[in-house]
C-alpha cells in the first residue's frame, strides 16, 4: 500500500508543477514509451500524469477495498483510511458487553436503570404513625406504629407494632408486637422478638416468638430460639439447644398417627 501512495503523491505533484512552470517537464522523460511518444507536448504530459495519479487512487482504493471483503474481522487501528487518519498499533479494540448498549429513547432507558422491583425503605431515624400499603417491598429499618400490607417481601430490623400481612418476611434484630400472616415463608433472625400469632407457608425461627405458629409447610426450630406457644406443621426440626413451651403437632402431614392405633385396635378386637 505505500507504494500507491507514494505513486499517487508524486504524479499529483508533478502535474500540478507542470501547469506552474513548463520548464520542468523533464522529470517526465523516464516514463515509458508507451504512454509517452516524442511528439508529446506539456499539455498532453499533464493530462498523461494526472491519468496515472488517477489509475493510482483506483488501485489504492482497490486494494483497501479487497482487505476489508478478506478480514471481516480486522482492526479499524490498523488500518489507513486517510492521510487524516492517525493509527495506534497499541491500542486494542474495545470489548462491547451487555452493558454497552446504546439506548434510542428515554424508554428504553428508563428500563434498563430502574429497579426492576419497587422497594419502600423506611429510614432508621424515620418513625411512622399510621398504616402501611405497598404493592411492592419494605425494608423497615425504622419504627412503625400501625398495621403493614406488603405485597412483596417485607425486611424487617427496626420496630413494628401492628399487624403484619405479606407475601413472605425476614425479620433480623427486630421487635414486632402483633400477629403476621404470610402467604409465603418467613424467617425469624437472631435477636428478634415477636408477640403475636405466626401463619405462614414455612419458617425458620432463630429469635423469641410469644404466640401460636400455624404453618403449613415444614417448621425450623433454631438452637437460639425461644417459642412460648403452640406449633402446628406438616414437619418439624428443633434444633439443640431451642426452648419450646407448648404443643408441637404435625397435623399438617400427610401421614396421620391415630392410623396406627386405630389399625392395632381393629387387629386385637
């Protein structure tokens, strides 16, 4: 390529010497016959070297051309577009991601960036008076005075006295005083304590409950835990070391013990 190039830059400069100065048409004297006869006149010899800059520019595009059908896959940085075009050798290619996406309208963007879930948080220093309705979730980090409908998760670690209803609840360091109802699981971190009744799909008790826990699904009873009240599950697993001051009852299970009794009896009669 830099033989074109250089081809075209000095029959360009020729040509354009030819028509400041006839004087200096010597330098064409070592073109070939064949393009040059003798009778030429300095006229002709500008019109003969401007067609070869031209047959020069036609193969310097031609080849360029021919590299980029070859290499789909070749570098812009080494490539010489123009006499304006700067190449850096050193320089990679930019990796384009996920991430690396160019967006047509605010839409678009509005998508992208905002969460795709809403979350309420209530602050630390924020205390509330009054009931809480989200369609999404809560983080309640703060205190809360009045009953709290959640249609998604509702992370607690602040206090809450109200009832609680949810689609399923982490509760961690926090004091809650009144009865929750989940559609979904529930967990009960270190350090919490609630008084009220519990229902729920399934749990996960590592705190202090005061009430009943009604639960359909299996039941965890953590080493740390305390349950001052009745349990009923379709399973239950008491950890070492967990305190339980009421009745535990599968009554959820699908296996029912008064079968075999009832079975022993109808044997020995």
């Amino acid at each position: 390529m830099g033989f074109f190039r250089d081809l075209k830059d000095n029959l360009n400069e020729t040509a354009s010497d030819l028509d400041k100065n006839s004087n200096e048409n010597n330098m064409f004297n070592t073109l070939d016959s064949e393009h040059v006869g003798e009778s030429s006149t300095e006229p002709e010899l500008a019109k003969l070297a401007a067609s070869l800059a031209k047959e020069a520019e036609l193969s310097l595009d031609k080849e360029y051309s021919n590299n980029f059908n070859s290499n789909d896959n070749i570098k812009m940085d080494n490539l010489l577009m123009d006499d304006s075009f700067i190449s850096n050798p050193s320089k990679e290619e930019p990796e384009f991601t996920e991430q690396s996406v160019l967006f047509d309208n605010d839409e678009n963007i509005e998508n992208n960036f905002l969460p795709q879930e809403n979350v309420s948080i209530i602050a630390k220093e924020l205390s509330i008076k009054g009931e809480l309705n989200s369609q999404g979730s809560i983080e309640l980090h703060g205190s809360v005075a009045g009953n709290v409908t959640c249609m998604g998760k509702l992370t607690i670690s602040g206090k809450l006295i109200g009832d609680v209803k949810t689609k399923e609840m982490f509760a961690e360091n926090a004091h809650i005083q009144g009865n929750i109802e989940s559609t979904g699981p529930i967990k009960i971190g270190h350090k919490t304590i609630i008084v009220g009744n519990i229902s729920a799909t399934s749990a996960v008790i590592a705190g202090a409950v005061k009430g009943d826990v009604d639960v359909h699904g299996p039941v965890i009873i953590d080493s740390t835990a305390v349950v001052l009240g009745n349990i009923k599950s379709e399973s239950v697993q008491v950890n070492n070391g967990a305190t339980i001051h009421g009745c535990c009852s599968q009554c959820y299970a699908d296996f029912k013990p008064t079968d075999i009794f009832e079975d022993f009896i109808e044997k020995n009669k």
